[in-house]
C-alpha cells in the first residue's frame, strides 16, 4: 500500500510538468496557538475540466496520510480522524482549495501537502529516475 502511494506521489510530479497542471502552497512554516485556528494556503492550476484535490498530513519520520478530498463537481469527504475540526472548500473561480484546522493540538504540528489529480492527455511522459549512491571516502 505505502509503495503504491510513493509512486503515485512521483507520477503525479512528473505528469504535472507535462500537462502543466499544478499546485502552489505557501512556503515555509506557520507558527499558531494551541486552540486557535489557521489556514493553510494551495492554489491549483489544471487543464481538466474537474478538478480533484486532495491533502495530506505528514509526521515526523512517517508516510503522508491521506486527510481529506475535494472536487469541483461533487462535495469529496474527509477521511476517519480529519472529521471533526479540518475542513477545506475548493473554489473554482479563485482556483483554491485552503484547508482549515480549528482548535489546534500540538499533535497538529506536521507537513501539509496539497496535491492535484493528474490528467494526462495525448502522448505520456516517460519517467526517469537517477539514483545516486554516496559514499564517504576516508
């Protein structure tokens, strides 16, 4: 399950630059209060007609989970454990879909990523992947 996730996480890099279709989050971190609220920031860009987006949470020294889904056609849905205080609006016009955390936990301390349904059309991409082993010579 996690190898499929992987490498669906690096397609959808490399269809992004054939297409051109695309995400865009605020970089850096935010600091907040326990308790408080904050928004987190992705624009998108796609050729497709529906757009479907999604975020994720990532840990320390973990794989990114899967929080939430939103469509432009269609509500999407949270996933178990991002019910009660994330929430996320995809607006098509301003091409966004910000996601709001309330009552924040220091549990909430974590990688957000924004991430864009690939659409391929007409030829595909070939992806290659250069591997480079390091090692230390005394």
């Amino acid at each position: 399950m996690v190898l499929c996730l992987i490498i669906w996480l690096v397609l959808v890099v490399f269809c992004f630059e054939c297409t051109g279709d695309n995400v865009k989050q605020q970089p850096g971190g935010v600091i907040v209060t326990e308790g408080g609220l904050v928004t987190l920031s992705c624009q998108y860009n796609t050729s497709a007609n529906n757009a479907y987006l999604y975020w994720y949470k990532q840990e320390a020294n973990d794989v990114p989970k899967h929080m939430l889904s939103r469509y432009s056609f269609g509500s999407g849905d949270n996933a178990a454990g991002f019910k009660e205080r994330f929430d996320a609006r995809l607006d098509a016009d301003s091409k966004s879909v910000p996601l709001t955390i309330q009552r924040l936990q220091l549990s909430d301390s974590a990688v957000y990523y924004c991430a864009l349904q690939p659409t391929v059309r007409g030829n595909l991409c070939t992806v290659y992947k250069n591997l480079e082993k390091k090692t230390d010579i005394p």
